[in-house]
C-alpha cells in the first residue's frame, strides 16, 4: 500500500463514526491501539492502513509493504 495521508487535518468531522467504530470493536478492529489527537489525521490514516494489511508469510499470509509519502513540510517541520 502506497499512501499520502492527510497531514495536518483534524478528523473531527469523522469523530462520531471513528469513536463508535472502537468502542465496538475495541482492540480487534482498525483502532485496537487507541485514537490519535483529534488534528492528527495522518495516524488515523495510518492505523487504517495498518488493519488493511495481509498476514506475514510466517503468519500464513503473503505480507503486505505499507509505505508513506512524506513531503519536505511534513518531514522537516514535525
């Protein structure tokens, strides 16, 4: 998977569904570990991408590679 998440972009928007979503499933859905700070759409963005990767082949599966687009703001100003 191959991403350019949304740096800087609070997902207060999505909130209501996003916390939802995790009461119920808790740590077996896509935000097991926890929610991110409300402005930091990139970690939500990525916690998903997380949940959408296939099992290693030690766990039986073909793996997945997850890679991240930073741009030069994003990497020098974090």
């Amino acid at each position: 998977m191959l991403a350019n998440p949304p740096f800087g972009v609070e997902w207060k928007p999505q909130a209501t569904v996003v916390e939802k979503e995790h009461k119920q499933f808790g740590f077996t859905g896509r935000f097991g570990p926890g929610l991110p700070r409300i402005n930091d759409g990139a970690l939500l963005f990525l916690l998903t991408m997380l949940a959408k990767r296939k099992p290693s082949p030690d766990e039986g599966g073909e793996g997945s590679k997850i890679a991240i687009i930073l741009n030069g703001f994003a990497a020098v100003h974090r």
